[in-house]
C-alpha cells in the first residue's frame, strides 16, 4: 500500500511538474493594483482570451483587485512594434538574459516609455509552450520573461500565466500629480549630496596594547610587567606597565561632514583599567582595590566618501586623524580592617594631571532610510608627556618618565542619529 501511494505522489509530481511555468529571468517590475494588462501577440489569434485572462488574475492574486485586460491592437497595428514582435519570438531563449532581448528602434523605446502604470504582456505561439515577456515603462528591455506549456483549455492556460508570472504584492496605481512629481524628482543615486551632515553616537569597543599584525615581543615588556611596592616596574615609559591594557571602551561623539568629503569629530571615551600589582608582594594585603578610570577627549579631522547603494542605505567610509588629551582618575581603597596605610601606599605611584596625543584609524558608517546608523571604527590611539628638564651640568639623575609614550589598538561598534542640512 506505501508502495502504491508513492507512486501515486509521484506521479502528481511529475504532472504538476509538466504543467508548471519556466521563468528565464526576472526584473521585478511593478505589480499595480487595478492594472490594465495589455495583451500583444504576434499570432493571428490572441493564446489567452482576455476575460479568462482577468478572472485568473483574481482567482490567483485577491490583492490584484478589479484587472482589465483587453488586445494591444495599438502596437498590433503597428509595423516597427510587429517587427520586434516576430524578431522576439524567434530569439527568446532561456540562456539569454533581458540585455539581449533589447528594444533598439527608437520609435518602439518611445512607445515602451510612454507605458505609464498599464503592463504589456506579450504571448508567442511557439508550438508546444507560449513564450511570455513583460513590458513597462522603466525599460526598453523585458523585466520579465518565460514559458508555459501550451493547451487549448484557455481557463487553465490563463490560471498558469496568472501564477507563474502574476505572483506577489501589488502596489496602488498613481495620480497625474503623482507621477509628475515623481518625474522631476531627482534619482537617488544621483541626487545633489547634502552641504553639511551630521551624526551623533555611541559605542562600545576594546583596547589593547598590542596592535594586531605587529611582532609580539613589541608590546610583550609591558602586557606582562606587574608592580611592586606600589610604584617600582621593570620600565615606566608606558602606562599600561601599570596599568591593564585590555579593557572594554565606551565612547560618545558628534560630528559633521561637509560636502561629502572633509569634517570634524568631537568623541569622548571612557575606560576602567586595575593596577598590575605583584600578587607575591604582601604589602598588598592591605589593599581592597586600586583602579584608574581613564577619560579622554579627542577632536578628530575626517576624510569621508559616501556611496549610494540602496535607496535606503548609504555608506560611507572614512580616514580620521586628530589629537586627544587623556586624563587618569585613582579609585583606591585599604581593606576596611586596615586603620593605618602602609608608608608605601602614601608613596604610591602617581599619574600626571594630563596626557596628550594622537589618533589614526578609519571606518565606515552604514546609514540607513537617511537617519539610523551603524559605525564601525578602528585605528591606533597614543598619550604621552613632554619632559621640560633644563640639561645643566648640576642636574641630577634624570626625572622618571611616568607614561611618556603610550600607545594602544582600539575597535568599536557604535549606534548613530543623522541628519542632513
């Protein structure tokens, strides 16, 4: 019995199969509601019969509304549209593309381009299937094209037309007015870029001290040095020999664009770093934690280009370049069982008010429907501190630098507003 109803399915398959529409390629023109079809054949009698034609549409398509379908005698009766008509037949093949299949004579591209909302289904006999094309006024090319199996039942014959190439949403049919304020409207792609755009965001990213791509013994001394006694490190020159390197970022900025091409940012960054201590040194036992909330701000010069990809989103890559002051605030504090500090924890280490230096790095934004961005950055932040030490003879050893260059990776994904003006 399982036997029996396989074969049965398989040959229901087999028939539908048999049945079904062929699709070479499709261009996706617009499904108008309450559309006129516009029938344009070649043979001396129309495959389909209009009326059929118009209840198939709304047996297979409710959204599609009331149809009227009628024959394009207009371009029946014209000699350079039946010449194209005939040449179409002969060449519509399921290996070539819509490019081949090209309206050249000017007469006929100016007939395709005064289609309007109305669709031009155009049917050939070619024996054993139809071959079916459709027309409209955003190409001189057929945005679709296909084949149905032939039969003499015109119900049936108008229902597989229907489905195969009459699926989909529907859009309503516009005004006088609305198309002609759609005309002199400027394309997307190409319309005038704004004077000034601006955006504001934020983001969360990660530091670190490494930068990718580059040796690991560069960066190795002060990812891998620890602190004791609450100041002495194998090198002070860096920060992050005190300090963690690799930390979560957060970051908020504001910035504009003019022309398209040059602007500035404004961004303001934020970091929590713990000190490196030496988990062997016991003077640390009075301690409950000791931590440095990093700040900066930078003002950053961008170089930006922006592409038009869909009508709804743009992106727009960008080089920055700019300058940054960073400022180190302590968190500390001694085990709440500590009354009295350490003469160590009152010498500990301390950093400078301010340090100042530079960024450099590039990224993109991906903006969509003209306000609702994504950003993604990243680039190679510095700090450090310029040493003013008269070189006299009487001097004595030179000042320990305490973060005199210090430099890290960073990365961030940020969420952004824009606006144009």
């Amino acid at each position: 019995m399982k036997k029996f109803s396989l074969v049965i399915a398989c040959i229901f398959a087999i028939a539908a199969t048999s049945f079904a529409g062929n699709i070479y390629f499709n261009k996706r023109p617009t499904l108008w509601q309450n559309p006129d079809i516009l029938i344009w054949t070649p043979e001396s009698e129309s495959p389909v019969d209009p009326k059929e034609l118009c209840l198939s549409l709304k047996r297979n398509n409710p959204s599609i509304g009331e149809p009227k379908c009628r024959l394009f005698g207009e371009w029946e009766r014209d000699s350079i549209a039946m010449h194209y008509a005939v040449w179409l037949k002969k060449n519509i093949d399921p290996k070539l593309n819509e490019e081949y299949l090209h309206i050249r004579h000017p007469a006929l591209m100016a007939k395709v381009q005064s289609i309007e909302d109305n669709i031009v289904l155009y049917l050939a006999d070619n024996g054993n299937t139809i071959s079916v094309a459709i027309f409209d006024e955003t190409s001189t090319n057929p945005k679709v094209a296909g084949s149905v199996n032939k039969t003499n039942d015109k119900i049936a014959l108008g229902d597989e037309i229907a489905s195969t190439f009459f699926g989909g949403k529907t859009k309503r049919r516009l005004s006088k007015e609305e198309r002609q304020k759609m005309l002199e409207e400027p394309d997307d792609f190409y319309k005038e870029v704004p004077n000034f755009r601006a955006w504001a965001g934020i983001s969360i990213g990660y530091s670190q001290a490494h930068i990718p791509l580059t040796p690991d013994d560069w960066t190795e001394s002060h990812t891998k040095s620890q602190v004791r006694n609450y100041r002495i490190t194998k090198d002070s020159v860096s920060l992050w020999n005190f300090i963690e390197d690799d930390d979560p970022l957060l970051s908020a900025y504001v910035g504009g664009i003019w022309y398209g091409f040059i602007g500035l940012e404004l961004i303001y960054r934020f970091a929590k770093h713990s000190v490196k201590t030496d988990s062997r040194d016991t003077v640390y036992e009075e301690l409950d934690h000791w931590d440095f909330y990093q700040h900066e701000i930078g003002l950053n010069a961008m170089f930006a280009r922006s592409y038009n990809i869909k009508k709804w989103l743009d992106i727009d890559l960008f080089a920055f370049l700019g300058f940054q002051y960073s400022f180190f605030v302590e968190d500390i504090a001694l085990k709440d069982d500590v009354d009295k500090p350490s003469k160590a924890y009152n010498v500990r280490i301390k950093f400078e008010e301010a340090y100042k230096g530079g960024l450099i790095g590039g990224g993109a934004q991906f903006v969509f429907f003209g306000h609702y961005g994504v950003g993604i950055r990243t680039g190679i932040a510095s700090r450090g501190r310029d040493m003013y030490v008269d070189p006299t003879p009487d001097a004595a050893a030179a000042p320990t630098v305490i973060g005199g260059t210090t430099i890290d990776w960073f990365i961030s994904l940020g969420l952004e507003y824009h606006w144009s003006l």
